[in-house]
C-alpha cells in the first residue's frame, strides 16, 4: 500500500510539473503501448484540461531530446499545413501537440533520470486493437495516407534518425543470428518452430534495403509505427481523426509504414491472440487499406513504390516477428511484456501472419497492379 501512495504521489508531482492542478484528481494508466508508459491525467475540480503523461523509455530511445526535436519539427510544418489534403476536407484531423513545462521546455528529467513529457488529450476518441470490418480499414489507409501526404514536403534534413537500425531488416537478422548461438540448448516446441521458419525464409529480409541501395526507393519523413493501434478515431463517427505516438518519425521508406499498416490491419485475430496456427492475412481488409490510403497519397508514389508494397508487407510481419523471437531470446529487455512468454507468443503470431501473406503475395501483386 505504502509503494502505491508513494507511486501516486511521485505521478502527481510529475504531472504537476506540465501545468497540472497541485492535486490531480486522478492518473491512471493508459493504453497498449509496448515501449513508453503512459497515463490519463484528469486534473482536478475542472481546473485544466485532460492530458497525457508519458515516461519515454530510455533503454529504446536513448537519445530522448532527438526525438522531442523530430516531434517539434514535424509540429511547426504541421502548423504551416493547416489545411489537410484535398481528401479530407470537411472532417476532422488532430495533432497531439507537446505541452510545455513551466520553464517553457518540452520534457522533464527527474532525479531519478526518468525522462518525461505530456501531450494534449484528444477528447471524443478512441483507438482499436484490431480491424472490424472493412470500413475500418479503410479509414486506417486514410489515415496514413493523410499523415504521409501532410509530412511529403517535410525535407528529411530537418529530421534526425532517434532509433538507428530501426526497420533495417538485416541488422535484425544479423542480431537475431548472434543472439540464437547462445541460445538454450533445449528449446520448446514454438521456439523450434520460429527459428525454423526464420531459417527457411532468410531470403525476404534485404529486398527493401536492396532497392533502396540500387537507388529504386527513395527516403521520406515516415511514421515509424503506424500499427492499426496508433491511429485515432473519432468516438461518434468511426473516422480517423489523427494518428499518435510520433517517437519513432524519422527518414525512411514509405513502403515500411505501409508494410507496417496492413500487417497490423489485416489480422483479424490481433497481435495478442493465443490461436497463432489460425491467424490469416484478410485480402479483404488489405484491398480496403491500400483504397484509403491511395485515395490520398497516390500523387507522390512512382512505379517502383507499387512495385515494392507487396514484398513489404510480408517483409514488416517477418521482421517484427524476428524481433520479438530475439527479445524473448535475450529474456525480454527491449517490448513491454506482462509474463515470461508473451514475446515469444508475439513472435509466432507475426511469424504465422509472414507465412499467410506469402501464401497470398501474388493475389496482393495483382491487387496492387490493379489499384495503381
């Protein structure tokens, strides 16, 4: 009980820092994020507005100043578009704007060393763990589609890379591959399977850094990680109204985010599902993605971005599952985790959602040549 107290006041004093009533009337956690810590403050007697306190964790992002510099950059040319693309007018869109200490900064370093910053809350929203139907779907390609056209005339000199490495698939491998010779000699039957299945696919992991070194893709300001729970939707009519968690923006390749969107979309089952022999790519979920998205981003794509979207979005699924394998291998420093196991469960969902988008890939060729 005494750690609890002690817990809730040391919230309260942060949250304070960032304009917050001397009392809060309530902090509590708040969604799904597998890197940062995040809480809802809802300040006390209606003295202020709700808002976001978040504790960025320093092990992912050790360079946390570079990554509030990459938000603010991508806040003032936000604020120079203030109109959103021809597609979206008439509906809403939203920026979680950094709210500032009381000395004018964009974070708080406490004494302990925690590193923390607060976002305004963006009221009558909600997130989703998992694509319903369709026309949700399509409402997550409008998202990212709109974020990608908003930033498209962003030059990538004004932004820093906070996480290098970061989708680079074949620093992951060669780290997965470091990591598994001095794996457990006895491994169980889910750790065979994924290292097996890591073995035989090898081949899938250069094809986006290949292009891109052959000078057929180009970089971008992207998103980073526009999984399908990082996009906001309106509580009342089901749109999408932004899209959150900007830690990870940085100079890239779109077809990364894309990658990214419709292998989180197009699970049914989520990323959390125990049933990892059942998951399957929904064909139909990814054709409603890539519409929402190329309605609106279709104007600064060339041949070879549709030539390379297929590939990716098998490419992001295998990678995000070679990553949870190896943070379950190195006992789990890197995701969130609330039991020993859970990373290796993500693994085999990704790796099992990798398996099902290959069995699909030439059905997703001729979607793409199709839509471009």
């Amino acid at each position: 009980m005494t750690v609890q107290v002690q817990q809730t006041d040391y919230l309260q004093d942060v949250a304070a820092r960032f304009g917050a009533a001397s009392r809060p009337a309530d902090i509590q956690e708040y969604g799904s994020g597998n890197i940062n810590k995040t809480f809802l403050v809802t300040p006390a007697d209606g003295q202020g507005e709700p808002f976001l306190l978040q504790r960025l964790n320093t092990r992912v992002f050790q360079q946390p100043d570079r990554v509030m510099r990459n938000i603010r950059s991508v806040m003032r040319h936000l604020e120079k578009r203030s109109v959103p693309p021809a597609p979206a007018a008439g509906r809403r869109w939203e920026v979680p704007h950094v709210l500032l200490t009381g000395e004018g900064l964009d974070h708080w370093l406490a004494s302990d060393g925690s590193y923390w910053r607060a976002l305004r809350f963006i009221g009558q929203s909600q997130t989703i763990d998992a694509v319903r139907d369709p026309d949700q779907a399509r409402e997550v390609g409008f998202a990212l589609g709109t974020f990608h056209s908003l930033l498209s005339d962003l030059p990538i000199s004004e932004l820093t890379d906070t996480l290098p490495g970061f989708h680079i698939a074949p620093e992951y491998l060669a780290r997965y591959d470091a990591v598994a010779r001095s794996a457990s000699a006895r491994p169980s039957a889910e750790e065979t399977w994924c290292s097996q299945f890591i073995a035989q696919h090898r081949d899938w992991v250069p094809v986006l850094e290949d292009a891109r070194e052959r000078g057929l893709l180009r970089l971008r300001p992207i998103h980073g990680d526009p999984k399908v729970n990082n996009i906001l939707f309106d509580a009342t009519t089901g749109q999408a109204i932004g899209m959150i968690d900007l830690d990870t923006i940085k100079p890239g390749l779109a077809q990364y985010d894309i990658g990214d969107c419709l292998r989180s979309s197009c699970n049914p089952d989520g990323e959390e599902t125990e049933r990892w022999q059942n998951v399957r790519f929904d064909p139909v979920l990814g054709r409603a993605v890539l519409e929402g998205y190329l309605a609106v981003a279709r104007g600064f794509f060339d041949a070879a971005d549709f030539d390379f979207l297929p590939a990716s979005v098998r490419l992001i699924a295998f990678e995000l599952g070679l990553r949870f394998f190896t943070d379950h291998l190195e006992g789990d420093v890197y995701f969130k985790v609330t039991r020993r196991g859970q990373n290796l469960a993500r693994a085999l969902v990704q790796l099992s959602l990798a398996r099902s988008i290959d069995d699909r890939l030439e059905d997703l060729r001729a979607l793409v040549r199709e839509l471009r």
